[in-house]
C-alpha cells in the first residue's frame, strides 16, 4: 500500500471546497424565489381550506384522526402518525383563522 502524496490530496481538498462554495453560492441565489413561492402556495392552500364547506372539513379532520389513531394503534413510527394527524391540525388551524361572519357583520355596520 502506498501513501498519496501530500500536494495532490490538498489540491483536491481545495477543488472541493471551491466546488461547494460555487454550489452554496446557487443554492442562496434561488432560496429566495422558492420561500417565496412556498409561501403563496400555503397562502393559496389556506384560503381553499377556509372556504370549502363545513362538512367537508369535519369529513377530512375525522378522517385524519382516524388514519392517525390506527397508525398509533398499529404502533407505526411517531413521524408516521404524525403525519397522519397533520391534516387534522391544519383544518383546525384553517377553521380558527376563517373571519366571523357574525364579527364581520357588525364591523359593516
């Protein structure tokens, strides 16, 4: 077995260092854009949430607690049952953040 010289194994080193500090640099270039972009996309999500029917948001919160309490039940991973309950918090969140329409009403007046 023969040992590498030391020059060729710094050089490379360096190659790569300057090889991902050229790809970091792309990468904050465009952070901006897709934080930008995800964000609308929530924005866009939470608005069509907020105004789908109430009985469409009961029907997909219970199916969520479901899916989540049986994944519990078949002791899945807590990442997985998480998972499973998220769309319930959401609806929840979309459901507490919806303007009173009774609040708006007066505000009107």
């Amino acid at each position: 077995m023969t040992a590498e010289p030391i020059e060729p194994a710094n050089r490379r080193r360096s190659d790569a260092i300057g090889a991902v500090r050229g790809r970091g640099a792309s990468v904050l270039k465009h952070a901006s854009a897709a934080i930008d972009a995800t964000l609308a996309g929530g924005r866009s999500a939470s608005r069509a949430v907020q105004a789908a029917p109430d009985s469409t948001l009961r029907w997909l919160a219970a199916t969520s607690v479901g899916l989540g309490t049986g994944l519990f039940l078949a002791r899945a991973p807590r990442v997985i049952v998480a998972a499973g309950i998220a769309p319930a918090l959401l609806v929840a969140a979309a459901v507490a953040a919806r303007p009173d329409p009774a609040r708006t009403e007066v505000l009107a007046d």
